[in-house]
C-alpha cells in the first residue's frame, strides 16, 4: 500500500515538473522575442499562468530573540502546487534580498512525510526561474 502512495506521489511531482519547465522554457522563449505556444502569446500570458499556477506561496523566518529585527525576516519559502494525496511543493531558502537562493521538490501522499523528488531529468535551474517569478519581501 505505501509503495502505491509513493509511486503516485511520484508520478504527480513528475507532472508538477513537467508543467513548470514549460512554463520556464515558454517564459524563456517569451524574453527572446519567439514565444509560439497554444496557450501564451505574451511574456505576461506566460508570467501569468505562473502567478496563477501555485496553489500558496508563503515564507518563514528562521530562529531569532523576539521582537529582532532578524525575527521579521523570511529566510525560506514554500510554494504548495498541489494538496491532497498527493501533494507537491518546491521549498527553498531565501538570500538577503528576499530571492530564492535554491529549490527542492517535494512530495507526499496522505499520512506520508515529505520527500524529496529525486529525478535525474529535474533541473534546479527550471525550478529557481520559476521561483523566482514570486516576490517574497514584505
């Protein structure tokens, strides 16, 4: 029974993945002027099925004396793309500008822990562009 969770859990990070390198490989395209796609026809068609695309995007500090200034700053974000059994999230921590320094896919399935989703075709690189597409300052 857990290694079916797994596997759909798997399978629906996958497609979570699938989905953003489009979006990345579409915006990419968009910012070079040869954007030809179905669904976008322009770099804020693109940006905006991003902005569309998570279901929460949220941050959080790191461990600090209350009421520091350290205590109002995020140090890592979280961007839930999909709930449910399964579930999937990019996670990653925050530079000093408040931009993402680097990014994790994550997934789950109901009563499961978070894994993180280990694919040799995953790129770091498509997820931080999509990332970075968020604004997490205040």
């Amino acid at each position: 029974m857990n290694e079916t969770k797994e596997n759909r859990a798997k399978d629906q990070a996958k497609a979570q993945y699938e989905s953003i390198r489009e979006m990345v490989e579409a915006m990419e395209m968009a910012n070079a002027g040869e954007l030809r796609h179905a669904d976008w026809k322009t770099e804020d068609d693109v940006r905006e099925a991003i902005q569309e695309d998570p279901l929460e995007v949220s941050v959080r500090g790191g461990w600090c004396s209350p009421g520091s200034e350290e205590a109002a700053v995020p140090c890592e974000y979280k961007i839930l793309l999909c709930t449910g059994g399964p579930a999937v999230r990019i996670t990653g921590r925050l530079g000093m500008h408040n931009e993402p320094v680097d990014a994790t896919l994550e997934h789950q399935d109901w009563f499961t822990p978070w894994v993180k989703y280990d694919d040799e075709d995953v790129d770091e690189n498509i997820l931080l562009a999509y990332a970075r597409e968020f604004y997490f300052g205040e």
